[in-house]
C-alpha cells in the first residue's frame, strides 16, 4: 500500500471520524492517520467484501448537499483509497472510475445547455479577479455528437489542459494556449469529458455529448 502524504493525512484528521461512513471507514481513517500499514491492510483483508458498500456510502455523503462543502473532498479521498484497495482485491475497476468522475462532477457547477454561434460553443477562460480566478466559465456543457467548442483565453496568463484519461470518454489536449489565445476541439465520441488545467490543477470543466 501507498504511503499516503502528510498533506492527505491532515485532511483526513480535520475532517474527524464522525464524517464517514461506517465503523470500519473510522478505524481505517485512525489507521491512515496513524500511517499503521499493517492495520491498513488487515482492515481491507477483514472487510474486503464490503467494500463497494463502504465507497458507495462515502460517494452519497461526499454528493450530499447537506455536506458541507469543505468536507466533501476528504469523503472523496477516502472513498478513491478504498476503490484502489478493491481493484487490486478484485481487479475491478468500476468503482475507483466511478469514485473518480462523481468527486470530479463536486467541483462543477450546475450542468448547462449552452448556444451555439455559428455552430461554436465557447468557454471562456476570463480575467482573475479578486473573487475568481483560473476557471472556465461555463465549466459544465451539454452539446450533441459532432459539435465544436472553443476556449478562449481572455486571462492574463497562460492555461493548458487535457481531458483527464481513464474517466473521459476521449482524449483531447490543448498544449498551451497564451493569454488571448483560443482552442477548439471537435467532440464526435457521445460521453463525459472531464478535463483540467495542468498549471491550475484546481481549474476544472466538463463537456457532456449526447447522441
């Protein structure tokens, strides 16, 4: 098992037992805190056939709307921790991507219908302000099969992304893209496109096509 980061663990402390799913979720998160290996995987041998059960829990409480939304990123991170441990119980990948796009999908705004001009969707990468800064606005699109966005930098510096393998349904990547400088990406696979900022990795988006 992984060594988890000291930056990790102290989510994980500050978010406390009580946020979590289970009385196995809170012994194995005092076991994370403790960096106690051996405990670690005697408690994922112990209760390996509960684990789809525990990363389900954890998603819906990391979903929930009565989360506080500082909380819901260390229920994501145990809820990964646990997909990870069952895929390599099992070899079963499902859950870990399923763990992936839901904490992805916490991030985004509400999904939005966006209109085309000239058979262009744009998302803007804008200005940092003193509030807002790296985002794309709008970060959550639905467009049909076959149609074209275009990201268009009108921030002061430069933002390069990609769709995040494994969980989007295709790949496509922007290199960099200067301040004052736009991309465009063609979308002809239908499915969820999750992607992110490479230099601002808290710069996410997301496109939905539909057939």
């Amino acid at each position: 098992m992984k060594r988890l980061g000291v930056a990790a663990l102290l989510i994980l402390t500050a978010f406390g037992s009580q946020a979590f799913a289970s009385e196995f979720t809170d012994k194995y998160e005092s076991a994370l805190e403790a960096n106690d290996m051996i405990l670690q995987q005697q408690l994922l041998e112990e209760n390996k056939a509960k684990l789809p059960d525990e990363i389900g829990a954890l998603v819906k409480d990391g979903l929930s709307p009565d989360t506080p939304k500082e909380l819901r990123q260390g229920k994501f991170f145990l809820a990964e921790t646990l997909a990870r441990a069952h895929k390599d119980f099992t070899g079963d990948v499902e859950p870990l991507k399923n763990v992936k796009k839901k904490s992805f999908d916490a991030q985004l705004s509400a999904p939005v219908r966006p209109t085309a001009v000239s058979g262009v969707y744009t998302i803007e990468m804008p200005k940092a302000t003193d509030s807002v800064k790296n985002v794309f606005a709008p970060d959550n699109i639905v467009i049909k099969k076959g149609e074209t966005v275009k990201w268009v930098n009108t921030d002061a510096i430069a933002h390069v992304f990609s769709a995040m393998p494994v969980i989007s349904a295709g790949s496509f990547s922007s290199k960099s893209v200067p301040a004052g400088g736009s991309f465009e990406y063609k979308f002809e696979k239908p499915g969820e496109y999750f992607y992110l900022c490479f230099i601002h990795h808290a710069m996410v988006g997301k496109v939905t096509v539909e057939e």
